[in-house]
C-alpha cells in the first residue's frame, strides 16, 4: 500500500483543511452575532412569518437536530423540526 501522497492530492487536503477552517469561521461569527442580538432582545419574543419557518424547518432539517444543539439557534431545535413535520404533514393535503 502506497501512503505517499501525490502533489495534487497533497494540494487537494491542503485546499479542504483551508476551506474548512474558513467555514468554521464564519459559523462562529454567526453564532456571535446572533447571541448578540438575542442577547438585546432579551426575554422578547421573536415572531417569524409562515415563509421564515418554512426556511427554517427545511434548512434545519437538512443539517440535523444534533447539529442544531451545537449552534445558537433564534428558537429551539425541537421547535425547528416541529416546524418540519408540520410542513411536511401540509404537503400531504
């Protein structure tokens, strides 16, 4: 077994590490901001239209409830995918 690495592949894993720092970057940026503002809102409740919820649901599904636990979210994960089935039980009429 060869576990010498090519120079492109040496450039591919050093492309992904540098893409996925970057990313990792701006999800802690965003997670700041949005402590921030949450943190101005305090205990007020946020009202979000049908069309954000449904962004939301689908979104947060995608991504996972485990991976919503790691983030900060405006609303609850649990209320994310409730958004979700409720969406999904609605195409079904």
């Amino acid at each position: 077994m060869n576990l010498i690495l090519q120079p492109w592949q040496l450039l591919f894993v050093i492309f992904c590490g540098w893409v996925h720092r970057r990313q990792t970057e701006i999800i802690e940026f965003q997670d700041a901001e949005i402590r921030s503002l949450l943190q101005q809102l305090s205990k007020k409740r946020i009202l979000l239209t049908d069309d954000q919820r449904r962004l939301l649901a689908v979104k947060g599904k995608s991504i996972g409830r485990q991976a919503l636990l790691e983030l900060t979210t405006i609303v609850t994960p649990d209320t994310i995918l409730c958004w979700h089935r409720e969406l999904v039980a609605n195409m079904d009429k």
